[in-house]
C-alpha cells in the first residue's frame, strides 16, 4: 500500500509539473496573444473546437481509458486500439472537411470553412497519441507524458506569437493548436518504445469496446453539452461575444479542470489497481477528494474576486465585459472537481453504464436551462451554467454513497470546510482591494493575503486537507 501511495503522490506531482509547465506557458502565450488579436478571432477557433473536439472524441472511441484500466493489455490489444482509432479518425476527418460549408453557414461566418478543414487535422494526429498515452499511465511514467506536453507547449505558443505578430490574426490560434498536436505526438513516439503491427483482434476490440463503448457515450455528450454553449452563443450573439465567454471559460479551466485532470490521470490506473477493496478505495478516493478541493478551493474564489484587477491590469480594454462572466465561470469550476472526480470513481469500478445515464440526465437538465436563459443574454446563459453545476452534485455523489459507502455527509464535510475557509480568504483579498491602487503588484499582494488567511482559517477548522497536503509533499521526497 505504501507503494501504491507513493505511485500516486509522483504520479500526481509529474502531472502537476507538466500542469504548471504549460499552463504556465499558455497563460503567457493567452496574455501575449489577447493583446495581439481581438475577441471575435478567439470566438472564431471556439466556434471551430466543437466539430474538432467532438471529432476527437469519437476517435478515441473510449479505448483509451479502457486499455488503462485494464488488468492486463497484450500487444494485440494495444495494436488493434491504435489501427481503430487510426481509421476512424480518417473517416472522422473527412466528414468534417466535408461539412464544414454547413458550419459556416449555421453561424454566418464564411471564413470558417477553411479554418475548420485546417484545424481539422488534430483529429488524425492525436488518434496516434491515444495508445501511446495510455502505455504510459498504465506504467504511471507521467514524467514522459510531462515532457512531452511541456516542449509541445513551449514552441506551438512561439509560433502562435510569432504568427500573431505577423498581422494573420485567427490563423496564429490555428497555428498553437495544429503545432502542439504536432510536435507533442513527435515527442511521445520519440520516446516510446511501442510501435504498432498488422494483427487486429475482433475479440479484443470487443472486449475493450464493451467498456469504453458507455465511456464514449458519455464523453460525446459531454464534449456536446460543454460546446453548446459556444454554439448558442455564437449563433444568436456573434463572434465577439464568443470570444469573450471562451475567454473567460478558457481562463477558469486552466486551473479547475486542468489540475483535476492531472489529478485524475495520476490516480486512476492506482485507484483501479485496489478497485476489488471497497475499504482502501474509499479511504484513497476520499483523501484524493480532500486534497483536491483544498488546493482548487483557494484559487477558484481568488480569481472570482480579483477577476476585475486581473482582466484590466493583464489584458486590454477589449477583454473587460468578460469579467462577469470570468466571476460566475470561477464558481462553477470551484464545483468541477467534485462532479469530475465522482465520475471517475465510477469508471475506475468499470461502471460506465452509470456514467453515460448520468451524464443523460444532467446533460437534458442542463439543455433546458440553457434554452430557459437564451432570452437573458450571455450572463443569463452562464448564470444558468453556475444553477446546472451545482444541481447536478446530488446525483454524482449519490451513487458513490450507494458503491463505496462514501455518503453525502460525508463528501458534504470534506468539501464545505475548505470552501469555508477559501471564502474567509477571498474576503481577505477584497478588503485588501479596497484599501490599495489597482496595480500588479497590489494585485500579488491582495491574492497573498487571501491565501495566507485561506490556509491560517484551514488550520483553524481542521481542514483534512492541510494534513494530506503535507503528507503528500513528504512522499515525494521519499527513497
């Protein structure tokens, strides 16, 4: 167990490495490039990124997770994934080269077409990366994976500058993401030994389908439901308007759901090594819930708060009507982590079954909140986004109650604290604010106090976290 432990701590860590890697250089790139361009060009790509990511979705064909949490993987298996994923991410490809007219159209925006049958290609490239990928979680090597994202990261964001600079305007975002899918799958087959062969399995693919088959269910959905907003958006407020919410969802997600991605990464392939031990997997889920929220909690209520200095003193004037959006999107990805993780519990039991039901029931909640607020604008819109995260927290958590005897009191206990004691700290911040010059420097300062009170206030309530934390930190360290 104390292996298993320490897999998860460096697991955890090289992911969290390559998180602040880069993000640490997106978010240099998104302020370089928000200077650069104006929101309608951001609006565009994010009019482009549904077709291509729910493409990218179903490429993926939920074999990646499958082979993941899989026992035991032979050659065979890894072979027949990777010539699936291969293929139909060609025919993939096509169909959206092909449609893309019909995109255009829809938002009334001509030159869409051809930035969608350029960008398209990511679709091919990363159906390459899936196998490769889940080789190296499945041996929890997170450093290569680190590696790999870091450098891909590092010169997509040059180029796109580069670009940028140049006056091409939208084309240097299509750059960033053709040159990171690029380069990061030249890095992985760089350093990974595994190459595919000729020796399909029907009987493979069927097992692995029969797993990732409700995965794959679930993650179009999701892709579809997380998009719609984007393409509501887009079709009745226009490209600048959506290019100020994926502006903000951007920002809010390079901390939420990139850290508990990493998170998520690190300990799935542990989790399902003791999936058999309700006890151990309770025990581990729950510290892993604890742990996370104490270090997003923080965080997600600082950017609420400081959302107005951050978009004004970092960004140009033309990203300022995106704070109110930014200060609604902070809280629900305050949330993002419980409903995340909670999902994850259920596929490391090999209960996608539960999550594809889940995420139909969330997700037509969710399409009728959307359709009730379209008449209020964009801040009705996101607002209803805010209502449809936090509702959707009883069913996640009710099943984990019902699998792991991980009740709601519990998981209500583990989580209120650390919000309690983020909000003390994000008041903090606000009264620092209110008595200093709006600069960077007292920008750092107010952010600085917040944190220091968030983490005196944890110490004082008992907050599991700060324990764990610790804990975490010495296990790494750790022969």
């Amino acid at each position: 167990m104390k292996a298993i432990n320490q897999k998860i701590a460096r697991g955890v860590v090289w992911n969290l490495s390559s998180l602040l890697l880069t993000r640490g250089s997106n978010t240099i790139f998104l302020l370089v490039l928000a200077r650069l361009l104006v929101p309608e060009s951001f609006g565009l790509v994010a009019m482009v990124m549904v077709v291509v990511e729910l493409a990218g979705v179903l490429t993926n064909s939920g074999l990646g997770a499958a082979l993941v949490r899989s026992k035991e993987v032979d050659n065979i298996d890894l072979t027949t994934v990777f010539l699936v994923n291969f293929g139909v991410s060609i025919a993939a490809y096509g169909l959206v080269f092909f449609c893309a007219p019909f995109l255009a159209d829809f938002y009334n925006q001509a030159e869409l077409t051809s930035l969608i049958q350029v960008i398209g290609l990511v679709i091919i490239v990363d159906a390459s990366k899936v196998v490769l990928l889940a080789i190296l979680h499945r041996n929890m090597n997170f450093k290569a994976d680190m590696q790999a994202n870091s450098i891909a990261t590092l010169c997509a964001g040059i180029l796109a500058v580069t670009v940028a600079y140049s006056g091409l305007g939208v084309w240097s975002l299509v750059v960033q993401v053709l040159s990171q899918s690029f380069l990061s799958a030249i890095v992985l087959w760089k350093i990974t030994s595994w190459r595919p062969g000729w020796q399909f399995s029907l009987q493979s693919f069927r097992r692995l389908f029969k797993f990732g088959k409700n995965l794959l269910a679930e993650s179009l959905l999701d892709v579809a439901f997380q998009h719609s907003y984007v393409l509501v958006i887009g079709r009745y407020f226009g490209a600048e308007l959506t290019g100020l919410y994926f502006f903000a969802r951007k920002i809010s997600n390079l901390v939420s759901q990139q850290l508990t991605s990493a998170v998520q990464q690190a300990t799935f392939p542990a989790l399902a090594m003791i999936q058999d031990d309700k006890i151990q997997l309770k025990l581990k889920y729950r510290q892993i819930i604890q742990l996370t929220i104490f270090i997003i909690a923080p965080i997600m209520m600082l950017i609420a708060v400081l959302a107005p200095s951050i978009v004004s003193l970092f960004f140009n004037a033309s990203w300022i009507p995106a704070v109110p959006f930014l200060q609604v999107l902070a809280i629900v990805g305050l949330m993002y982590p419980i409903h995340s993780l909670n999902i994850n519990l259920l596929n490391v039991l090999g209960r996608s079954d539960l999550v594809l039901k889940l995420g139909i029931f969330k997700k037509l909640f969710g399409l009728l909140l959307l359709v009730a607020a379209i008449p209020y604008g964009i801040i009705g819109i996101v607002i209803s986004q805010l209502i449809g995260t936090f509702l959707a927290l009883f069913p996640n958590t009710y099943f984990s109650s019902r699998l792991i005897s991980y009740n709601w009191a519990e998981q209500t206990s583990d989580v209120l604290r650390p919000i309690a004691a983020a909000t003390i700290g994000a008041l903090a911040s606000m009264c620092c604010q209110y008595f200093l010059s709006e600069t960077i420097a007292a920008t750092f300062i107010s952010g600085a106090a917040g944190i220091a009170m968030y983490l005196i206030f944890s110490v004082i309530i008992r907050v599991e976290g700060v324990s764990l934390f610790y804990i975490s930190l010495s296990r790494i360290f750790e022969r």
